[in-house]
C-alpha cells in the first residue's frame, strides 16, 4: 500500500529541509539562496509560536568527491572536513542561520541508517542485482537518459546542466524496482496536487512519469567513496539513495522513534530545481516502498543567473556570499535576493539591481522611516512615546493598512512560500507609513502649542512609532538583526512588551501594544550609505 502525505504524531514539528549540498568546492550564492529562503520560512513559522525543525548539511560521498579530493593531494575525508568546517558551516553562522541540525553523509548516525534502510529493502525484494550500461554525469552524479543530453558542435553528448561531456558506464549494479512505482506516484500526485511547486516542475514531473520509469541503479561497483552495500562490499550505495535518506536519519529514522514520528516527514523540501526528479520521483518511491509518509511539499526554486548562465562554480560565476555582504551588510543581502526574485523562477542577480534597491526600499524607504520617528519623538517628547488621545481616519487607515499587511504576509511567506509577494505586502505598509507622515506633518504641527495640538502631534507619533513595533515583528524573520535594531530603539522590550522573539506574526496588527512611556532612541543609522562598489 503507498504511503500518503504528512502523518505525524504528537507534538508535530513544522519540519523543512534544504537539499544537502556537495562539497567539492566553497558555497556561492546559489546555496545560500536557497539557506537562507529555508531560514525565514521557518524563523516565521516559530514566530508564530510553532515547533519547528530545520536542517541543512553537506552530501559527501561520490565519484565527483573523491575525484576532487584526489585532484588536491588528500583524502575524500580530509577534503570533506575542510571544506565543512573551514567553509560551509562559517558561511552558515556569518548568514545568521539558525538551522537546528547540520547533517552530514559521512557521520555514522547516518551511514548505518542508511544500510538499515538499503537491506530492508533488499529483504522485500524491492532490489535485485543486474548489469546496466548509459551516459553518466559526474558532476550530477546521475546516469542520464539519450533525449536529455545536448549535442555539441562536435557532436560530443552534453549534460544539459554542467554543459561537459558525459562518460559512458558499464557496471553491473544493484537495482531499485522503480518502475513499479509510477502508477502509485501518479495516483499520489494527482491526490495531492500541492505536493510538488511550482506548477510548471509539477507538470514536468507528471509527464515524465507518465512516459514510464526505469529501475533505479542504487549501487556503483567502480570505485569505494561510498556507503557499502551491506551484502554486498564490493559495491557502494548510488549517493543519490545515500543522500536523499538524510532526510529521515537526521529525524531520528532507526535511532529515535519519538523524535522521527514527530519531525517526520518534512512539511516542505527546499530544492534547486537541477534536482527535482530525485526529490519528487525517486524519494516518494522509496518511502512508499518502505511504507514511510511522503513529504508535505517539494518546491523547486529557480536558478540564480549571472550573464545568462546559471550561477555555478564550473560557470566561472560563484559569487561569493562574503563578496556581498562585506558591501551591503547580512540583513540587507538576506532580505535582496527573497525581495527581487520570484521564488521558483530563475532570476538574474547585479551590483546595479541590488544598490538601487537597498538605497531606494531599504535606507530611503525603512531606514529613513525609523530614523524620522525616532528624532522626533526625541526631539518634541524627551525621547518618551506619548499617548495617542486625537485618532481619526488617518490613524483608522493606517490601522487597516496594517490589518492587511500582517494577513498578506503570513498567507504568503508562512503558506505559499511567496517570499517576494510577502516582503513586498509589508512595504507597502512602510510606503503607507511614510505617506501618513508626510501628508500629517507633524513638524508642523509641532508649531501648534495649545493642548489640541499637542494632542494631534503625539497622536501621529504614536500611530508612527506603533507601526514601526510592528515592522520590527513582520521583519524579524528576513532581516532580524536589524529588527532587533529598531526594537531596542522603540524601547519595546524594556517598557514590558517583551522580547521581539516572543512576539507572535499573526498577532502583530492588534493595535496599541508598544507601551506609552516607552524610551525611543534614535540609534545608528539602520541602512548606511552604501561606500563605492568593491572589486571582486
């Protein structure tokens, strides 16, 4: 009987996954797009008061690991240990990126699992030892089918992803029944139809499946940077089966039964869509033939683009994340590449398109907001929030606008993973802000000494800063440390709101919570003046 979708036990957690990247060189831009969408997606889902669990690690087995490692004069291990500790996790930590668990292939918590795993299947007859010759691309680590292959001019066939020539395999393998599965998959899908995004990867799945499936080869023969077979230790598990099942052995699979029945599965795989057939094909297939749940959502984002080409190391693109963020600051590079691309497109990425969005939306928009209210309230209150006694429709319209705000944005930030429509629904209410400010003038107003004037100039201060509380919320998951800025700016803590980490997302529009009394500073400036663009 086929698995179904989520099933969890007990006090479920909201489970998310990156892909496990490989470690054959530094992460680029395109890992970290992927990082940190998965860590605001789930900061939101804990800002709403949810469990949560997050993981992310490295995939380190495989001929295109070993290759690299032989390439620099040491070991599959060394070469995985460097690059772990030296690169992945400190660029990690630097993005801010608070993932619960950081997996890695080569742990034994993994490879036993992984074995446990393999023989079950082996022991149900799912797998069956044959012989198998095609094209086969290292650096995808994937046998390719004929009509997938690109011809160049010479006529040498291509991977259409690495553009580089393929090699051609004979071995003789062990095999995974996965053409069996594909009436069960297309049942599935067809019952779930959420379960892969976007719709266009969805329809290029479904079709794929519906031409028929091959078994899967789930072992290699020709070199030993692998998990053994357990019955088998002249062959090492495909390491593609060897990471997808990261999945599960970092949940607890075999090793904590209470842990795993209440993380797994994952509620959403973040993928590059470059693997999309491994995530929404092969994996369901093998949870439904061990007769696990299936995952809740695969969704596939787009590639990141420089000069036409998807962003890669072998394309001679891999910006550096450091290469960024030394210019703009963390907040402002976390918050860019969710703000100016559509997740699950490709989209192209520029020096030019990033300042002219942080100095116009970030420093002009925010910043600039943050900093008036402040001065302002320093300037014509002693630094102390007054109370708002003179509201009107002004203020109604305000109120409303951020109504809406805080519902657009938890719909799709924390249900349909639309990073961009969601920052862009609580700009809208910066705008809104700012364009309250500016047509209420308060420095006007300001002129006005009687007690009705008075009144109106701390009402628009109030309704000002009350609105930044509530951008700090909405933001906290996408720039949190400069949400943090202007929470401590606002004095929200230590007049008694309380931390900004204890403040609920869907709770933000309840009006009036940043307490009257309330210390407002005006600290350093939120977005500084971008200084000349660096060489890279």
């Amino acid at each position: 009987m086929a698995a179904t979708g989520i099933e969890k036990q007990g006090a479920a957690a909201y489970y998310v996954t990156t892909p496990i990247y490989y470690v054959n060189d530094a992460p680029h831009l395109g890992h970290a797009y992927t990082t940190v969408a998965g860590d605001v997606l789930t900061r939101w889902h804990r800002q709403r008061g949810e469990k949560v669990w997050y993981l992310t690690g490295t995939d380190e087995h495989g001929q295109k690991i070993m290759r690299t490692a032989e390439a620099n004069g040491v070991t599959p291990q060394e070469w995985c240990d460097k690059l772990v500790e030296e690169a992945w996790k400190p660029l990690w930590e630097h993005l801010n990126i608070a993932n619960d668990d950081f997996i890695r292939t080569t742990e034994k918590r993994h490879t036993d699992r992984v074995q446990e795993f393999v023989q079950d299947l082996y022991d149900k007859g799912e797998i069956y030892k044959g012989g198998y010759e095609g094209p086969y691309c290292v650096g995808c680590e994937e046998y390719k089918l004929p009509g997938d292959l690109i011809e160049a001019e010479d006529g040498t066939k291509l991977c259409p992803v690495h553009k580089k020539p393929v090699e051609i395999l004979k071995e003789e393998n062990y095999f995974f029944k996965l053409s069996e599965y594909g009436p069960k998959l297309l049942e599935f899908y067809e019952a779930n139809p959420g379960f892969i995004q976007p719709e266009s990867a969805r329809n290029e799945v479904v079709n794929f499946v519906k031409q028929g499936l091959q078994d899967l080869s789930i072992s290699r023969s020709t070199f030993d940077w692998g998990v053994p077979v357990p019955w088998d230790d002249k062959h090492v598990i495909y390491v593609w089966v060897d990471a997808l099942l990261n999945y599960a052995t970092a949940a607890g699979y075999g090793a904590d039964e209470e842990k795993f029945t209440s993380v797994f599965p994952a509620d959403v795989h973040l993928i590059g869509k470059d693997i999309l057939r491994f995530h929404s094909v092969i994996w369901p297939a093998m949870l439904m033939a061990q007769g696990l749940p299936v995952p809740g959502r695969v969704s596939a984002n787009g590639w990141l683009m420089v000069g036409g080409e998807k962003m890669s190391k072998s394309n001679l693109t891999g910006i550096k994340p450091q290469d960024l963020t030394s210019h703009f600051g963390v907040d402002a590079y976390r918050w860019y590449f969710l703000r100016a691309i559509a997740f699950g497109s490709d989209g192209s990425f520029s020096w030019e398109d990033f300042t002219a969005r942080y100095t116009s939306e970030l420093a002009n928009d925010f910043g600039n907001l943050a900093s008036r209210v402040a001065a302002m309230i320093g300037k014509y209150f002693g630094g102390t929030l007054p109370a708002a006694s003179a509201s009107g429709a002004a203020e109604a319209a305000v109120q409303d606008g951020l109504v809406k705000a805080v519902a657009e944005a938890d719909r799709l930030i924390g249900e349909e993973l639309d990073f961009q429509g969601g920052i862009l629904a609580i700009f809208d209410f910066v705008k809104q802000v700012n364009g309250y400010i500016t047509e209420q003038e308060p420095w006007k107003v300001a002129k006005d000494d009687s007690d009705e004037g008075r009144a109106r100039l701390a009402t628009i201060l109030y309704t000002s800063a009350e609105s930044l509380r509530a951008m700090a919320v909405l933001l906290n998951a996408v720039m949190p440390d400069t949400s943090q800025k202007l929470w401590d700016s606002l004095g929200a803590d230590a007049a008694g709101l309380g931390a900004l980490a204890a403040q609920k997302v869907q709770d933000a529009a309840d009006w009036g919570q940043l307490p009257v009394g309330a210390t407002v500073t005006k600290g350093a400036v939120l977005f500084p003046r971008l200084e000349e663009k660096p060489a890279v």
